[in-house]
C-alpha cells in the first residue's frame, strides 16, 4: 500500500471508529483524551497518526463494544457509581 493508500485507510478506520460510538469529533476528542484540533488533523489526513495510536483506539472501542454488547460494566460507569 503507498502512502497516500496508508492514509486514506488510517481516516476511514478512524471515522469507523467514531461512528461506531456515535460521536461526533468534538465528543469523541473529549472521550479519548485527544485534543480536537489533533483528531481533524488525522481525520483531513493534514498529519499521519501513529500506526500504534490508531491501533489501540481502535482496539479499545472494539473491547468497549463487546463489553457492553455483554452487559459488562465499562470503566467510565464504574467511576459515575464511585461518585
């Protein structure tokens, strides 16, 4: 795959990812602790995100899907019950 190929596949996980959450960039920037103008950047494809950083968002939001399809308790509902 060339570079651009490498890129537009980055953007298109990473916009899969977000909407399998059901965000929008503002959202999701604040859930995964990335700063807006960051995650607009990756998604305009104006700057490459670490391969590992896409890798384990993606990761993640696929844990937290199976978690929940499961009705097991994700980490942020177990911090709202502590509050």
């Amino acid at each position: 795959m060339d570079k651009n190929g490498k890129m537009q596949h980055q953007i298109e996980v990473m916009k899969k990812n977000r909407e399998l959450v059901g965000m929008n960039r503002r959202e999701f920037s604040e859930y995964m602790n990335i700063p807006l103008r960051t995650l607009e950047e990756w998604e305009a494809g104006r700057r490459k995100m670490p391969d590992y950083v896409l890798r384990l968002i993606t990761y993640y939001i696929s844990m937290e899907q199976l978690m929940k399809n499961r009705g097991i308790k994700v980490e942020e509902d177990l911090y709202e019950q502590n509050e």
